[in-house]
C-alpha cells in the first residue's frame, strides 16, 4: 500500500507565479527523501494562485519523518506568499 499526500496551496491574490516557482524549487528536496516516491507542483486550470503539491510516500510515517528534518525556516519564504495556511491530507490505495 502506498500513501498519497495532497498539499493545497492558495496564493495572496498576484502571487501565484512566485508561490508555483518556490514551491517548485522544493521539490527536488521533497522527492529525494527517504521513502518518498513521487513529488509533483502542480496549478489548478483557471486560478492561478492555487497550487497543489501531490506526493507519494512508503508510509504516512515516512511522511513525517521527512518533514520533521526540515528546518522552519525552509518554508519561510513560502508562508510569506500563502492567504492561508495550507492545507493537506493522507490518501491511501
């Protein structure tokens, strides 16, 4: 069984394309930790300030793990951009 984490995103309206592009430089981070399996940065068609990471895991515990390692300061720059907090949730098959 695999775990799928889908991360939603809304941008402060007129930073859409700086919030997709520092979500995007995470990325690469995101997709070599361990037990990850696939990491994507994808925007919802017809609003652009509304961004979505969808990941792959082992386990919600390798999830977790992961994120425990990452310093806050991190996703600073991401939280300047965000209209509210993000949001997330586990799927599994």
């Amino acid at each position: 069984m695999t775990i799928t984490r889908i991360n939603n995103f809304q941008a402060k309206v007129g930073n859409g394309d700086e919030l997709f592009e520092s979500l995007k430089a995470l990325q690469p981070m995101i997709a070599a930790f361990e037990g990850c399996l696939a990491c994507s940065v994808v925007r919802e068609e017809g609003d652009e300030n509304h961004i979505v990471i969808i990941e792959m895991w082992e386990t919600v515990e390798a999830h977790k793990a992961a994120l425990s390692t990452v310093p806050p300061e991190t996703f600073a720059p991401v939280m300047a951009l965000v209209a509210e907090p993000p949001s997330g949730v586990y799927y599994s098959d």
